[in-house]
C-alpha cells in the first residue's frame, strides 16, 4: 500500500472503527471538510472507489488491524 500519513491512517483508523465522518472530525478537532478531503486521497492513493475498499487495502497489507 502507499505511504499514508499519520493523520490519514488516524481518520481511516476512526472510519474503520465504525465512526461516522461527522464524529471522526469532533473527535481530531477537524472539520467534517478536512475528513473528507483525507478519505478523498486516502482512497485516491489507493486506487479504490470507495472508503471500505480503502479499510479491506489496509488490513490485508497491514496497515492496521480493523
């Protein structure tokens, strides 16, 4: 998988975990904009369609254990 930063693997992380974006940007002090935009590129990085494809690239390369 392509190096993600450590800001982009908190938000996938939080996602992962089954928080809604809306949470996620409360919890990281973010706006909702700003989780968005790193799902965006996270997803982009990855060459996925969608933010669950992006969790299943991360998990089965290692990234993190969701």
């Amino acid at each position: 998988a392509p190096q993600l930063s450590a800001r982009e693997l908190e938000v996938i992380r939080w996602i992962a975990s089954g928080r809604r974006q809306a949470d996620v940007a409360l919890l990281l002090g973010l706006s909702e904009r700003t989780v968005e935009n790193h799902l965006r590129r996270i997803r982009h990085r990855l060459a996925v369609n969608s933010t669950a494809q992006a969790v299943q690239v991360l998990v089965r390369s290692g990234a993190f254990d969701a």
